[in-house]
C-alpha cells in the first residue's frame, strides 16, 4: 500500500508534465540559423564583390551606351582593353566614344584594377589565351563592336 502512494502521484505527476510539453508551441524558426544561400551577402564575400565589379561594369556600358554610333562617326570611337584575366592581360576590348575619354577610361582603368583584385584574392583560374588587338570599330544597330583581325 506504502508502494502506491508514492506510484501513483509520480504516475500522475508525469503524465502531467507529459501531457503539458505536447501543448508547448514553439515556432522553429526562431532559434534555428539561416540557410546560407539566404543570407545577405556581407563585405567580405566573393558574392558581394563580384555584384560590385558587375555594378561598376554596367556603369560604363550605361555611359557608353548614351552614345550612338553611326558609320559617318566610326573614326570618333576608340577601343579599351576591360577586364583582366587571371594570368593577365585583358578578357576583352570595349569601345568607347573619344568625347566621353577623360570620363569612361578612368572608370575602365579602375574596374581592370578590381577584377584582377578580385581574380588574386579569389584565386580565380582562366583560360590565359591572349586577347588580339583590336582591327577597329564597325557600328551595328547604333551600337560600336570591336572588330578583331581574322586570322
């Protein structure tokens, strides 16, 4: 008899305690981390500093792009090197209107010397082809395109 006195109020007692954690509501999401892919890209990421460089890119294809290009004004384009490859050297040549000069080179000189920060720091690999010098500038739909020598 001693025996169910003390089994029966423990017996109670936890089916209390159990009964009562099945109510307790708590919202998963509170505690647990964010998935990285959602969180925001901070300073210090390859993420962050590769929108930077596409930011700065679409600057100067935006400024560029003000000018229109026609066959009569071909000669008052000229050809940049942009971008730079991890072994080094340029990706690619860009036109840009001579007026616009003194404005677009330093902002092109200044994304090739990010881009091969962002190439070291990275170690970003490439294909380290050489890019040829451009042959000059032709105009397709408004727009100025380097032309490259066939070889």
């Amino acid at each position: 008899m001693k025996k169910l006195f003390i089994q029966v109020p423990t017996l109670v007692l936890f089916s209390v305690f159990a009964l009562n954690s099945c109510k307790a509501k708590v919202d998963p999401n509170t505690n647990l981390p964010k998935d990285i892919s959602e969180r925001p890209a901070d300073e210090s990421s390859q993420k962050y500093d590769q929108a930077q460089l596409d930011k700065l890119r679409a600057e100067i294809d935006t400024e560029i792009s003000k000018e229109k290009c026609t066959d009569a004004t071909t000669n008052e384009w000229k050809p940049a090197p942009i971008g730079s490859k991890a072994c080094g050297g340029p990706k690619s040549y860009i036109a840009y209107p001579a007026k616009l000069e003194a404005q677009i080179l330093p902002k092109i000189e200044s994304y090739n010397t990010k881009e091969a920060e962002f190439n070291k720091k990275y170690n970003i690999t490439s294909d380290c082809s050489l890019v040829g010098e451009p042959a000059g500038i032709r105009c397709i739909n408004g727009k100025a395109e380097v032309v490259y020598p066939v070889e």
